[in-house]
C-alpha cells in the first residue's frame, strides 16, 4: 500500500479530521515566508521587531507601511492545488475543519470554508483600540486619509487602525484559540500540512491529538519537528501530494 493509499484510508475511517496548515502552502502560491519578505527597501530590518505593539507605538507609518508592502507581495497570489485539494476534501468529508497559520484568504478562495485563522487575516483592519468590540474591524477602503501620512484613524473613535494579524507577544484571538482547542479534543486525523512544528501553540496541536489516540499524517517535503511523532508522511508539496489523495479517494 502507498503513503497516498494509507492516507486515503486513514481519513475514509475518520468521524472527525483536522488541517493544520503552515507558510509552505502559501509559499507554493508565491507568497514569501515572512524573513523571505525582507527585500528591497526592508532588508536592513528584522521582520521580528517591525511586526509588534510597541513597533507601531514608536512608529505607526514604518509598520503600516510595511503590511501594505506584503500586502502588496501577496495581491497576484492565486490559490494552488494543494488550496484545491483541501477544498474538495473538505466537500467529500463535511466535518473536515481547517486551522491555519496563515494570514492570507487563498484557503476561503479555493472553496474551503469556516477557516479557523489563528494569527489574523492581513486584507482585514482593526482599530488599535477595539473601541466596538473585539475586533472591531475597519474597512479602509471606504476611508479617504494621507496615505503619507501612515495608518488611517478608526471613524467610531479616531485611534489607529492596525493590521488584523497576531503580532509579536500578543495572544492569539481567543475564540479561534478555543476553536481549534475544541476541535482537537474530537479530531481523530489531524493533517499537517506546509509547517515546521515550531511555532507555539500550533507545535503542540498535533501531539494532543496523538496523545488521545488518534493519527498524524505530515505533508511537507522537508523533515521537520512533526516528522518524528507522525504516523504517516506524504514526502513532497502539498500542491503535489494533495491531489494524489483526493484522486486516490476517488468514488470510495
């Protein structure tokens, strides 16, 4: 039996299957990795200091404009096969939720839906303040402003208006942290898909699933800290590897 084969038969017996997914989806769409991103004008900054509340505090027009340069990388990005496959996967076998690490919205462009996003959306805006709620999420594109002038002011309370994305040192958005937390505590597969194992609290996603018992199976072409508590591993990229499975599937 192949890797594909076993992988198709492990989420066929699964009442309830997880997606974790990582920056080696985004990066098969030509989207950089966050260091990778560090080009031209940005290259003589440390990502790790320009992506946290006290950056923006100090210097609120350098940070924006940084998001609205990767914002700008990741604009001509389309959804990959892998993006693809997780959506027919996740049409085969309804439960199937995805959890991702990920900041950009090819996931919900390819088809797959109620995306659990566990460090924020970078085409969504949130006032600094969460004056309505949180988030409180802001359209920028119905605000007129100086745009030399850094971010743009929340119309409900004039503060900035930030990223919506999980900086440095704060905490993941709570109810997508419960969500996920909820998921796994039923998930008996749990795929991992483009990700190292080394960002917390993520890393330690699939190892509670394999502590109730259930399966791990790693798409990712390189060994990473997932490898070694995995119970299958499909070699290779998910733009790759994802399609085999969904054909390998096929009328079962």
């Amino acid at each position: 039996m192949t890797g594909i084969q076993a992988c198709g038969d492990y989420l066929q017996a699964a009442k309830q299957i997880a997606v974790l997914t990582g920056a080696g989806v985004s990066k098969e769409s030509g989207i950089p990795t966050f260091r990778d991103a560090m080009e031209g004008l940005w290259t003589k900054f440390d990502p790790t200091q320009l992506a946290t509340r006290r950056a923006f505090d100090a210097n609120p027009k350098q940070v924006w404009d940084f998001y609205e340069y990767r914002r700008e990388l990741m604009r001509p990005a389309q959804p990959n096969p892998g993006h693809f496959a997780l959506a027919a996967l996740q049409k085969r076998f309804p439960t199937l939720r995805i959890i991702t690490q990920n900041i950009d919205d090819l996931h919900e462009r390819a088809g797959s839906t109620d995306v659990i996003r566990l460090h924020g959306k970078i085409s969504q805006n949130k006032c600094i303040a969460n004056c309505q709620g949180d988030p409180t999420l802001v359209d920028v594109s119905q605000l007129t402003w100086d745009k030399s002038s850094g971010p743009p002011a929340c119309p409900q309370c004039g503060q900035y208006v930030r990223p919506d994305v999980v900086w440095y040192g704060e905490m993941l958005p709570h109810t997508q942290l419960e969500r996920a937390k909820a998921l796994l505590e039923i998930t008996d597969v749990i795929m991992v898909v483009g990700t190292s194992g080394l960002v917390s609290p993520s890393a330690e996603m699939p190892r509670r699933v394999k502590e109730h018992g259930g399966v791990v199976i790693e798409v990712n072409p390189d060994y990473s800290m997932i490898t070694r508590i995995a119970n299958l591993k499909l070699e290779g990229a998910s733009g790759v590897m994802l399609p085999q499975v969904v054909v390998a599937l096929g009328d079962k």
